[in-house]
C-alpha cells in the first residue's frame, strides 16, 4: 500500500508536460508559499489524476469516474477533457457552486448526491461496479498519492531546501504524497480544520477513525476519515498534527488576498493559517513551505 520516493519520482516522469511547475514565492525570508492554486482546475489535484490515469494504461470505454468534493472532480475532468475519454463526477451537496459549474463547463457529467463526500463516494462506487470504468480515488490510491507527492519534489528543487513543509489535509493525499516525496528531508506539519480533524483523531486513536464533517472547509477538506495510505505514511514519518479555527483559516485567506493577491479557497489558505496563529511556530532561522492547495472560490468573498 505504501508509496515511495521512487514511486514519487516515476509519476513526475509520467505526468512531465501535462502539469503545471508552480510558482514559489518567498513572502518572507525563509518563508516561501507553493501555489499549487496557480494549477490546472485551481488545485494540486490534476498530478494524481494524471498519474492515475497514465498509470493504468488503456481505459475502458466507459472511461473514468470519480467522487469529489470539487476539487479532485475538476481534475478528473480536466484529465479526461485532455485524453479524449469520458468523466463521471459524483459530489455532495455542499460542493461549492462555483466548482460544480466547472464541472459541467469541462464536460463531465455530474451528479451530486448525498451531504458528505462519503455519500457521494458511495453512489459513484455502484456506478463503477455497473459501467466498469476506470474509478479515480480522490486520495486513497497509490497513484494518486505519488502523482500528489509531485509537489514535494518540485517544493525541494525551488526553495534549494527548505526545513519544514506545511500541508492542508482533508483525505490525505497531499500530505502523503509529500511525506513521501520528501524522504525525510523536511520536516512535515498536517494542519487540519477543528472541526475535521481526520488525521489529528487517527494518529491520537492508533488507526482512521470516522469524524464530523463541519466548518468552513467541508467542500474541500470533508472527507471525514483520513485514507489507509496516508495515515501508514504520516504515522511511521512522525507527521506533527496542528489544528487551526475557522476564524484562522479564514483571516488566513484574506490575508493572501490583500497581501499578495493570491485567491485561495479556505482549504488553500489552512496551512498559512497555521502559522498564522501560533499554531505552529517555526524556530528561529527555520525555513518553512507553505502549500496553498487551490483557489476555487467566489472571488467575491474575499474581499
């Protein structure tokens, strides 16, 4: 089930030329944020797609079908759109109207179905089990989480190193992926909302637990029980777990706004919210990434 850096680095060969290399920006000294919202689809989401997919070979004709909170759905569409096969998206209800839109406008089919992403992950497994297509995971699949771990490749090479990555988690498949990415390198910091704390409960518990899904960060960060993949990572890496307020993530969010321009949804601006509020406070002298994961939002919130 694990996924290594060689597996990490077979994914950045894969997907080369179909991704975007993402800016870094360095706000502070030592301080650098990764803007993976600068994507394809506005999220990190379209380097496991693409790995996936690429991975698997021949696709059958029903082509791909995917559960998602938005994000990974735009990233399963924009993946089909480029290679020509047929998406099915199923997304909770609480999906923003503005990632549904972009659903539909990249050529998916979509049907939203159930209050949380496990609901609609449900209802997109029959559908796989009556069409036979390719099903995309939005996070617990190997390669998924290496096309993911991507990010921490390219985060390495730009900063010239760096002691700590800073990583939003909702299913776990960034910070998976990153983990591996880095081999321990870096050091690596989960930030999860309180009100979600999949991998925060898991690592306390021994094991994936079910949470509550609430707050300003369901759409995105609302899987509800951290993938078996990256709670095997995260726990024999010794991943440090913080939790942040939706306050924090929230000041966080228009505090990249107004400082650097930078649109991020409130899953996008959970890490900087970590260091935002004291949640975890770097050493003196430690440099430290930020990952802004996506900027799918109404801009007319940010202001």
């Amino acid at each position: 089930m694990g996924v290594s850096i060689e597996d990490v680095e077979r994914a950045a060969e894969r997907i080369a030329g179909r991704v975007r290399r993402t800016p870094v920006l360095e706000v502070r000294p030592g301080v650098f944020l990764k803007l993976e919202s600068t994507q394809h689809t506005g999220s990190f989401k379209v380097r496991g797609a693409f790995n996936r997919v690429l991975a698997a070979g021949r696709l059958p004709g029903a082509g791909v079908i995917a559960a998602s909170g938005g994000n990974h759905g735009l990233a399963v569409a924009h993946v089909a759109g480029a290679l020509g096969v047929r998406a099915e998206i199923f997304v909770p209800t609480v999906s923003s109207p503005v990632k549904v839109a972009g659903l539909r406008a990249l050529g998916a089919e979509v049907t939203q179905t159930g209050a949380v992403y496990a609901e609609a992950y449900e209802a997109s497994l029959k559908r796989v089990a009556e069409t036979g297509a390719l099903e995309i995971h939005a996070y617990d699949q190997a390669d998924v989480v290496a096309g993911q771990g991507t990010v921490g490749l390219e985060v390495l090479e730009q900063t010239r190193g760096v002691d700590t990555v800073v990583v939003a988690v909702g299913g776990g498949g960034l910070i998976a992926g990153v983990t591996a990415a880095l081999g321990g390198r870096a050091r690596v910091v989960a930030v999860e909302p309180e009100l979600i704390p999949t991998l925060n409960r898991a690592l306390q518990e021994g094991g994936p637990v079910q949470v509550g899904v609430a707050g300003v960060g369901a759409d995105a960060l609302g899987a509800g029980r951290i993938g078996e993949i990256a709670y095997e990572i995260t726990s024999a890496a010794g991943v440090e777990s913080v939790l942040v307020s939706d306050e924090a993530i929230d000041e966080a969010r228009r505090e990249l706004w107004r400082s650097c321009r930078i649109a991020a949804e409130h899953a996008g601006a959970a890490a900087l919210a970590a260091l935002r509020s004291g949640a975890y406070v770097p050493a003196p002298g430690e440099r430290v990434a930020v990952i802004v994961c996506g900027a799918n939002t109404d801009p007319a919130t940010l202001l």
